[in-house]
C-alpha cells in the first residue's frame, strides 16, 4: 500500500487490520468490505488525483518524517539527553534531523 501510494497509486484495500491507518479513504485510497465493492470502485480510483494520493504519502510515510517522529519519541524519554549530530543522505548533503544521544 505504502509503495502504491509512493507511486502516486490509489489503493483499494480491504478495511481490517492495519489498512485503516494507512490508507485515507478517498484521499489516497478507498477501503472496501467485498471483493464486489472493490471492482465497483475500480473506475472511481482512476479518477484519482495521483498528485494528492502522493502528496499524502510525502506527508506520513517518508523515511525522513518517520525518522523525524522516532526522534521525537526518544527525545521525550524520561532521562533521554539530546545533542546535535548533523545526519547526512547517502549522497553526503546534510539531513534537517539531530541524533538523540
């Protein structure tokens, strides 16, 4: 689903589990109770905006904002003290996150 949405891809996915959380019905997907509905909603996703849909996954699903909430959390442990540590990208340009130490 993730990678779907990355693509700019609307899902269509059943409503259990961890698919509700990822997936904002009618904005990067639509969740589903049958198989029917699904088919059903086939031309209706097509008609998606894929720039939202990837809009969507920029906003909750980058490995940068996921790395950026972890921080976050570890920053608000009990104890926890922070000291800056530029990270850097693969390609060696700075990455606007601090190491918590």
């Amino acid at each position: 689903m993730i990678e779907a949405m990355a693509c700019g891809t609307p899902v269509i996915a059943f409503g259990c589990g961890s698919v509700p959380e990822v997936i904002d019905s009618g904005v990067s997907g639509i969740l589903v109770d049958s198989v029917t509905e699904a088919a059903d909603n086939v031309e209706w996703a097509l008609r998606m905006d894929r720039r939202r849909v990837r809009a969507t996954y920029e906003k909750r699903f980058t490995a940068e904002r996921m790395a950026r909430d972890y921080l976050d959390l570890y920053r608000n442990l009990p104890g926890v003290r922070t000291k800056a540590a530029p990270l850097r990208r693969s390609n060696g340009h700075p990455l606007d996150l601090q190491v918590v130490a």
